[in-house]
C-alpha cells in the first residue's frame, strides 16, 4: 500500500507539494521511490533558477531507470536539500522527509491545478 499524506498536493508525474504561503517544497511520492527501486542518483537545480510549471528540474536515477523530475507550479528555486546528491538513497527509506527544492511561486492559481490525496490515489491506482 503506496503512503499518501493527506496534508501535501500531488501532480500526475508524482511529484509531491507541500504548500507554505508563496513558498512550494517539492518531492517524489512513495509511489514513485516504489516504482524506481534502489535510488542511487539525483541531480537538482541550482538556487536561484527560474522554472515555469512542468518545467524539467532535475533528474533521479536507480538501478532500474532514469526519471525526469518536473516541477509543479512556476517560480525561483529558494532552496535545495544538498545532503540529497550524497544520500540519495533517502529517497527510499523517506520519501515525505526528503525534500528536493523549495520554489517560490510567481502564479498561484496554478496551485489549483495540483491533485488532492485522494485524486492521486485513483491516479496510482489506474
């Protein structure tokens, strides 16, 4: 049974998004370390950059495959977990605590757009 917290949003590429004002820190569900296996490698983005929604932020790698990681709402990289590329295995073991980036948003209506626990576990379940 796939962990979904009832308290953060999710996007359909299995993402997770915990909201804090104008302030988005972004993950990969449990569903998502479940499906890649053993992770062994993640690439983020520097401070400072500037995405727009979907946008391509990173990449995840297990031994399994790669992943593209894609940001859920537009706006600047604030902040990243810089002890993720040296633990990536993190991932794994707690994918809620593991935190990849924090973005500021510059559109909060997209917010809206992001799916409730309960979308994404109808999603994960299809």
């Amino acid at each position: 049974m796939t962990n979904i917290p009832t308290d953060l949003k999710y996007t359909k590429e299995h993402e997770w998004a915990k909201i804090e004002g104008d302030i988005v820190t972004v993950g990969i569900t449990d569903f998502a370390q479940n499906s890649l296996g053993d992770i062994v490698f993640v690439e983020l983005p520097e401070v400072g950059q500037e995405f727009s929604k979907d946008d391509t932020f990173g990449v995840v790698e297990s031994i399994k495959s790669a992943s593209d990681l894609y940001i859920p709402v537009s706006g600047v990289i604030t902040e990243i977990n810089e002890e993720l590329p040296d633990s990536p295995d993190n991932l794994n073991s707690e994918p809620y605590e593991s935190w990849m980036i924090k973005v500021k948003i510059t559109d909060q209506e997209e917010l809206s757009e992001l799916l409730s626990n309960e979308e994404y576990e109808s999603l994960c379940q299809e």
